[in-house]
C-alpha cells in the first residue's frame, strides 16, 4: 500500500498537478459575503464598512480569496484602492488577478516593515485585516466616502 501511494504522489507530482491545501485555520473560516458597518472611534458622524461573513453580522474573521465574487470583494477593492494607493484596482466585487496581486503585494510589504508573520498568500484573512489593510471612513447617515482611512477593528 505505501508503495502505491509513494507511486501515485510521485506521478502527481511529476505531472505539475500538485495539491494545494488551505491551511487548516485558514479552511475553517467562513467566506466574506458582504460587510459590517463599525462607528468610527470618537465620532458619531463617520462609519467604515469591513468585510465580513453575511451582512451587519460583525464575523470579521472570514476569507476572500481569487475567484470570489461579491460586496465583501468591493468593501475590500475600495480599502486597496483609496487606502492603500492602488489606484489600479477597479471596485467591481471581482477578486481578480490584480486584486490578488495587490493583497500579495501588501502582505510582502507588511511582512517586511513590522514582521506580523502574514502568510504571503494573495488572500485576504484575519491576519491581512488586523495588519495590512486600511478602510474609507463614510459620514453618517450620508455615506459618502471621506478622504480618510480607517484600520478594522479587532
């Protein structure tokens, strides 16, 4: 039986179709479908939307990931976009290659200026939000975006 299976994982991994598993943290978050509305702290005019799984739920700790298609994705898009000075990237809820390469890009660069230890993986989770990723800040009950940007809360 080991023999087969030594066989089998060599032959897949001769032909390039090698398996690529989530970690198993990362695997049991939820998706990101759409976002959480938070008061900014000290003000009672401004708000910032974060992703989140399912709407006004307040479960922040979800997954985006390329291929995904939703809100969460434009929540995030407009954080890279006017917070992250990615003007590149188009806010149209499709975590494309370009969404991904920014997020990639951004987890390189968090990595090297504090160390948070973020995996370099081009997916947006906990560990990109707490450290990587800033939002627009929207007056209240307008919502219309400011030129200011806000970190999630935790």
């Amino acid at each position: 039986m080991r023999r087969i299976l030594v066989l089998l994982a060599t032959l897949v991994l001769a032909s390039g179709t090698g398996l690529v598993l989530a970690s198993p943290a990362q695997a049991a978050l939820p998706k990101c479908t759409s976002w959480t509305t938070y008061w900014v702290p000290f003000s009672n005019t401004e708000v910032v939307h974060v992703p989140s799984a399912g709407n006004q739920t307040g479960t922040l700790d979800c997954v985006l990931r390329q291929g995904d298609h939703n809100d969460a994705v434009k929540i995030l898009q407009r954080g890279l976009r006017y917070c992250r000075d990615r003007q590149y990237i188009d806010v149209d809820g499709d975590y494309g290659f370009l969404t991904y390469t920014a997020v990639y890009s951004i987890q390189i660069d968090a990595n090297q200026f504090a160390n948070p230890k973020i995996a370099e993986d081009g997916e947006y989770g906990p560990q990109t939000r707490r450290w990587a990723i800033s939002f627009p800040i929207y007056s209240w009950p307008a919502n219309q975006m400011t030129q200011w940007c806000q970190d999630a809360p935790y």
